[in-house]
C-alpha cells in the first residue's frame, strides 16, 4: 500500500505504531489518519467504522476531543493487524527503572545525561537526575487475602516503558507474592519486545528505598 502522508501524520503514525503511546491524540487526528490509510464509515450515531485493508474495528467517539489511552492502545492493535509499518522507527528514550508493588508503580526516566530533559511527569524535577511519575492500582476491598493481579495496571506500566532502550526492574518479594516476578512474567509473555530492552531485575526493601538508592542501583548497571 502506497500512501502519501504529510510529516505531522507520518510522526503520528511512528508513535502509533513503535513508539510511547500518545496520551492525548484527538480523535480528529486519528480519523484523519484512517481516512489517509483505508476509510472512515459511519456506523451508529456515535460510532464509526475504521477500514484499512481487510481489517475491520467499530470505534466510539470520545465524549471529549481526545481519545482515552485505552481506545488509543486499541488503535495501535488494529493498525498492526492491517498490516500498516512504521514509517520510521522513533527514538527511544534512553534508560527506565520502574519500582513496583502489588499497589504502586513509580516510574524514573534517565535520558543519560546528569540532567534530563522532562516530558510529562508528574513530580517536580529530581535532583538526584531522575524525574518521575506514578501508577496506580484501583482495588476492591479484600479480606484475608492478597488482591488478585489485574493485567489493566501492568499493561499500563508496559506502555510506558515501550520507547525505553534499556529497562532496569526493581521490586520485593519472589514468586507468587512479587509484583516484580509477575511484571517480568507479563512483558515476556504479552510484550516480548519490551522485555527485550530489560537489562536487570533487582530485589530490595521497597519501604527503606530512597530515591538516591534506586540511582545508585541503576548506575551499577551502566
């Protein structure tokens, strides 16, 4: 399929496709874009057919002008599945670590330098040369038991790391009662390609573990 895109669409189409996912991708830009690839079909009177290729997905349209991350992820799935490539491969983000719990994922970006450039976290800037922001679990209430996982908090923390070149895992506890285990088991099975960038996994006291501390732990891995 030749399709003649403009710059704009082409770096949307990059980030759709290999990129960090967007988070605020409007839902004209995105009809925009299907209507470039295949076409755009009315459905009901709030839903729209998206066609490209032999694929085929029913898309509703946002109650505001941007998409929610999860119909965005969904896009993503569908523009893979008609077989549509990047047409270029965005440049990932230098080094992550993620410290994760069972309720809790904070997620640092190291860009290499001792001063990184900020996206969008939500912390003020770190001295210690991380910035960060968090993720975390809805739960129910759960008596006499540890809360059953749910794939929704550890696909979030995936999508995070997806631009990242080098990944470095830092969690509590081993086996059934490690977030930590559960996560390395969920991006090898659903996201191989991420865990492909995870260069280290480190176990440690979660409740004692300064932000220092957990520089310290990504620099033994340089």
């Amino acid at each position: 399929m030749t399709v003649h895109l403009q710059h704009n669409e082409k770096t949307l189409l990059a980030n759709l496709l290999a990129g960090k996912l967007p988070r605020n991708l409007a839902w004209d830009e995105a009809v925009e874009l299907i209507r470039r690839l295949g076409q755009v079909q009315p459905h009901d009177h709030n839903e729209v057919e998206f066609v490209v290729g032999s694929q085929r997905a029913i898309f509703k349209r946002p109650h505001t002008h941007s998409m929610e991350v999860d119909e965005v992820s969904r896009l993503r799935r569908f523009l893979h599945e008609a077989g549509i490539e990047a047409p270029w491969k965005p440049e990932l983000d230098g080094r992550m670590v993620v410290v994760v719990d069972h309720h809790l994922a904070r997620i640092y970006q190291d860009q290499g330098g001792s001063r990184p450039e900020r996206e969008d976290a939500l912390e003020p800037y770190d001295p210690h040369g991380f910035h960060r922001h968090l993720i975390h679990r809805k739960e129910a209430h759960y008596e006499g038991q540890r809360v059953p996982e749910e794939d929704s908090f550890y696909e979030e923390i995936a999508k995070e790391l997806t631009p990242a070149k080098e990944i470095i895992l830092i969690g509590h506890g081993t086996g059934k009662s490690s977030a930590l285990d559960f996560l390395v088991e969920y991006l090898k099975t659903r996201h191989p390609a991420i865990y492909a960038q995870v260069i280290a996994t480190e176990v440690a006291d979660l409740s004692a573990l300064s932000e220092p501390e957990i520089e310290a732990i990504a620099k033994q891995h340089l």
